[in-house]
C-alpha cells in the first residue's frame, strides 16, 4: 500500500514523498529515512498495516501532533487521507493515490491537496538531501517494531512493563496510591514480575497523582526487596505536587529522575 506525505509548508512546499514500506522513521537518527537535525532521534514511525495507515509517537522527548492535538506518549494513531501531521516545525499532510504518475504530474496533485485546505505559514525547510530510500531501515523494520512493542510494555495488573536498552520499565497505571489495600497489591504485582536475579528496574510514576506516605514506604521496602536479587532501582517522573512526600525516602539511596530519558542515559 503506498501513501504519500506532502510537505505543508516550507521551500519543499508541495512535495509529494511516497511511501510504500511497511515501516518510515522520521528523525535525526541515521537510520531513519526521513532526517532532521532538531527532531527527536527516533521521532516517530508511519506504519502500514492490514492496509490502513497509523503514526507512531516513538516517546523521543518531542510531541507528535495530529491535526493539531498531540497524540499519547509512545501511542499509535491512525490516520486518514487530509490529516495533518505536525513533527517539530515540520508538518505534512496525509494523502493516498492509487494511480501512477511522472514526477511532473505528482508534484501538481500534492499542491491542488495543499490548495484544497486552508493555506499555513511557511516558515521551515526539508531537506531532500535527506530523504533516502528504506533500504536499511527497511530491513530493519522488524526489529524495530519489536523494540517499540518492548518499550510500550505490556499491561500487567496495575502494571505496564517493558524493556529500554537493558532496563525493566515500569509504570504504575493507578492514579491514586492512598489505599493501604491498593498499595500492597502494587508491592505484589512487582515482587511477582521482577522476581529475577540483576535486573535494571525503573519504576515510572507519571501517571500517579496522589500518594501516600505509605506509598513511599512501598517504593523504599521494594527497594530493598531487590537487593538479594543483585538488583538496582530508581524511580522516574514523580510530579513535582509529590515531590514533598520523598523526604521519606532521605536515609534511602534511590535515584530519582525528573524525566525517564535521563533515567535510561544514567548509570545507576
């Protein structure tokens, strides 16, 4: 199935770039087809499946907009023929074609798409010389697929838990850590998932938006629950209205991160 990203805006405005692969990263990373120094290194990825086109938020740092509203963290969107796709100070639009055509014709097409919708500011550049066939990338779409299937984790319980670059991710999905009941089955949950020896565990609490002091509790006596196992923890993502309830934790050595890039870069 092949798909077309027309540049919206910037010198390139109106150029058509196909798309026939099952897998097209959009990024600063080497490997991605299509590059740009300011985008996250592995920003996002169009895919194809079951013919049907969706975008995927690769959790780089930086949103992925659709239509103007940013997607979820790390989440697959789909998409439809007129969907704009904002990327940084990039934007495309989504258009489909069934007929072949010379570059000429193509060109024409991608501008009466831009001409038919309202008309944007133009204000940043793609580079062509950027733009490469999906000859590696492509080979390696597989693999990546399976990596971001790792890092979007899979629900378990109260749990999502993956695996980024060596370390066991994982994000707690309950809002509030009040209940005394609620915060000895998360204690469970994770004794039973992580119940393996040398283990890199990074416990994200983004979603959390109320906690107790025997939540903090909770996270120093999994701490230590660990330890025999030769396994290391931090925790990443706290909000900063919390941020009071970790003076707890002062006789503790448990890394705390703002943000869960910085805790996968860390050594800890």
């Amino acid at each position: 199935m092949k798909f077309y990203l027309i540049v919206a805006k910037g010198s390139k405005q109106g150029l058509p770039i196909p798309i026939s692969i099952d897998l097209f990263l959009v990024g600063s990373d080497k490997i991605c087809q299509l590059r740009k120094r300011s985008l996250g290194k592995r920003h996002c990825a169009f895919v194809t499946r079951d013919k049907k086109v969706f975008v995927r938020d690769m959790d780089s740092g930086q949103p992925t907009l659709v239509n103007g509203a940013a997607i979820p963290t790390g989440a697959e969107w789909p998409l439809h023929a007129g969907d704009r796709v904002n990327l940084g100070n990039l934007e495309f639009m989504i258009q489909y074609r069934e007929t072949t055509a010379n570059q000429k014709d193509l060109e024409e097409w991608a501008v009466n798409c831009l001409e038919a919708q309202a008309n944007h500011e133009v204000d940043d550049d793609v580079g062509v010389d950027r733009f490469r066939a999906g000859v590696n990338a492509a080979g390696a779409a597989q693999s990546i697929l399976d990596q971001l299937d790792a890092m979007k984790g899979h629900v378990k319980g109260r749990l999502r838990i993956g695996r980024e670059r060596g370390i066991t991710t994982v994000r707690v999905n309950d809002v509030k850590l009040v209940d005394e009941s609620e915060i000895a089955l998360v204690k469970k949950e994770l004794c039973d998932n992580l119940n393996k020896p040398n283990l890199r565990v990074l416990i994200d609490m983004k979603n959390v938006r109320k906690m107790s002091s025997g939540a903090v509790m909770m996270l120093a006596d999994f701490h230590r629950w660990l330890k025999p196992w030769g396994s290391a923890m931090a925790v990443c993502r706290i909000r900063s209205e919390l941020q009071s309830a970790l003076t707890m934790l002062n006789g503790v050595k448990i890394p705390i991160y703002k943000e869960k890039k910085d805790a996968v870069d860390s050594e800890w």
